[in-house]
C-alpha cells in the first residue's frame, strides 16, 4: 500500500499560478503511474492529468480542461508526482486529489489516493 500527501493548494487570483505536489511513501514497488483529480463542491471529480512511466518511456495525458495550461512530471529521487497550473480560471476552483495505480482518466482504476489540497481562484 502505498500513502500519498498533497500539498501547495490556495487562492490565487485568476491568471495566476499554483504548484502542487505530491509524495509518496510506503510501497511503491510497482508503482509506474499517478494521476490528478478535482472535485469542487456539489460536482463529481473529474480527471485533470496522468503521468506513467517505464525505464525507457513518459506518457502523459491531460483533459482538455486544462491542456495547454497544466503541466504534470515528477521527481523520481524524491517520489514525488507535481502538478504545475498556469493561466488558472475562476472554474479550476476545486479540491485537488492525487491518486497512484493507473495512469487512466477513470478514477475507478486507481487504487491508493491522497487527502487533498483546496485551489481557490478568485476572479
């Protein structure tokens, strides 16, 4: 089982940016994907980006939400999976959630996930 703790969330104004991070603990043997999530109040989650990886390949996938503004990648030294967003919008404001076990825009294929980080764009 592995244990995730997201971090880097707030209000920023929109147009601004926000990075946010994601660390890993636990057991991680295995694990070659991680994804990105939001939820805001009364909606469903939805996909944001997935990153998967191999010794010799990176995939990535972003909903077209926040493609060209989004940016997923990670630091294998540290474990840790990041979420840099650019250009944000009043409608980005979410609880973002990250999630290891998959690389799929299903959040039903994910098996580990973490607390949560509240991003709050005012406009």
């Amino acid at each position: 089982q592995v244990q995730l703790v997201e971090s880097g969330g707030g209000l920023v104004q929109a147009g601004g940016s926000l990075k946010l991070s994601c660390a890993a603990s636990g057991r991680t043997f295995g694990s070659y994907a991680m994804g990105w999530f939001r939820q805001a109040p009364g909606k469903e989650r939805d996909f944001v980006a997935a990153i998967s990886w191999s010794s010799s390949s990176t995939s990535y996938a972003y909903a077209d939400s926040v493609k060209g503004r989004f940016t997923i990648s990670r630091d294998n030294a540290k474990n840790t999976v990041y979420l840099q967003m650019n250009s944000l919008k009043p409608e980005d404001t979410a609880v973002y959630y990250c999630a290891a076990g998959s690389g799929s825009p299903d959040y039903t294929k994910y098996d580990s996930w973490g607390q949560g980080t509240q991003v709050t764009v005012s406009s």
